[in-house]
C-alpha cells in the first residue's frame, strides 16, 4: 500500500462530488437499472453504484484492486446494509471461474486498469455465455482536435486521477470478442473537457 492510494482512496469521492450531483450519479443508475441475476462489478471503488442495483440481482460481488479503497468499499457496503461481496483483486485477474456470472459492470474503470485487453477479456471469461457487460467509461474523442488535445494533457490526468482519458475503449470492447448491442455518446458532467467524451452502454459476451 502506497501513500498515493492512500490519499487517493481519501480524496476520491470529494473529487467527483460535483459530477455525480451534475448528472453522473442519475447516468449509473440508469446503467444499472438492466443489471439481474448472478452480478460482478469490477473496480467499484468507494460503492458509488451500490445504491442502484435493484431487486432483479440475485448475488452482488463488487472487486476492488486498491487496498483502501477496499476499506471505504466495506464501510459502504455496511452502511447501505448490502449483501454484496467484497473481494480484492485486480480486473485483470479475477479469481472467478469461466461462466460464474450473468452481467459484469464497468464503470470509470476501463481508463485506469493497467492492461485494458486483458481486462475485457477477463470480463468475457466469467460472464456466461451470452451475458451482458454495463459500461460507463470516458474515451477518446471521437474529435481529431479535442483527441489531441488528450494526447497533450494525458500525463496531467494520470497524474491526478491516476487513469488515461484517451483510450478507445469500445474498440477495445469489441476486440475482446463482445458484441456491443446499445451504446450512446455522452459526456461526464462538471469534468474539464479533455476528460469529458463518455460512452455509455450494453455489450454481449459469446453465445
């Protein structure tokens, strides 16, 4: 554990304050009002998304890489009085065997894990065949301008909130072997706008 995790776990919610008020926390909730059944979030943070997974999920498991991080996400998952399962792990190696799962979540999560490819398809290993990922994730923008300029600024994001705001992510997604069904183009509210291109969707795992 690093000082920097430390003050990041600290910090986080502050920093986004804002953007959930603005918009941000009403886009999860419409995200995850399709999430049912057997249902893995990675990367969940603080449990921002806790408060929105409906009666239709049957078992929550919530991962987490980040030691304090999995501290907060503990504390919010008592505080809510969750049944959720808390584990921590990394997206790129979930300790999960293939097909566990009917819907996996992703969201601002994509930008920050170290190997994004493998990543998804740890994500398409443990949904059943057929299942569905959620995703909310900020990109790179579809802009040539504006993606140069999130070329020019990417260091000053890492530096901050320690991901990259320039990955193509749907591409990504598709290339893991997912089947994007629903996707829109947004923004995230009350971010500079270098960070603001978003996605917003439903993918389909392999039948």
């Amino acid at each position: 554990m690093s000082l920097r995790d430390s003050l990041f776990a600290i910090t986080y919610d502050r920093q986004i304050a804002r953007a959930e008020e603005a918009g941000l926390r009403a886009m999860r909730k419409r995200l995850l009002a399709d999430a049912a059944g057997q249902v893995v979030e990675i990367g969940a943070g603080t449990g921002a998304n806790l408060p929105w997974y409906g009666p239709e999920v049957k078992s929550l498991t919530v991962t987490e890489p980040v030691q304090p991080m999995v501290r907060k996400l503990e504390r919010r998952v008592r505080e809510l009085g969750s049944d959720a399962t808390v584990l921590r792990a990394p997206a790129e190696d979930l300790p999960f065997e293939s097909g566990t799962f009917d819907v996996a979540v992703s969201t601002l999560v994509l930008c920050g894990v170290d190997d994004q490819p493998r990543a998804l398809r740890e994500l398409r290993r443990v949904l059943r065949p057929g299942g569905t990922l959620l995703f909310l994730e900020h990109v790179r923008s579809g802009d040539a301008k504006r993606a140069r300029q999130q070329d020019r600024l990417n260091w000053l994001n890492r530096l901050v909130v320690r991901c990259d705001c320039n990955r193509a992510t749907l591409d990504t997604i598709r290339q893991a072997g997912f089947t994007v069904t629903e996707v829109e183009n947004t923004a995230l509210p009350k971010a500079p706008p270098f960070v603001r291109p978003a996605i917003i969707g439903t993918a389909k795992a392999p039948a």
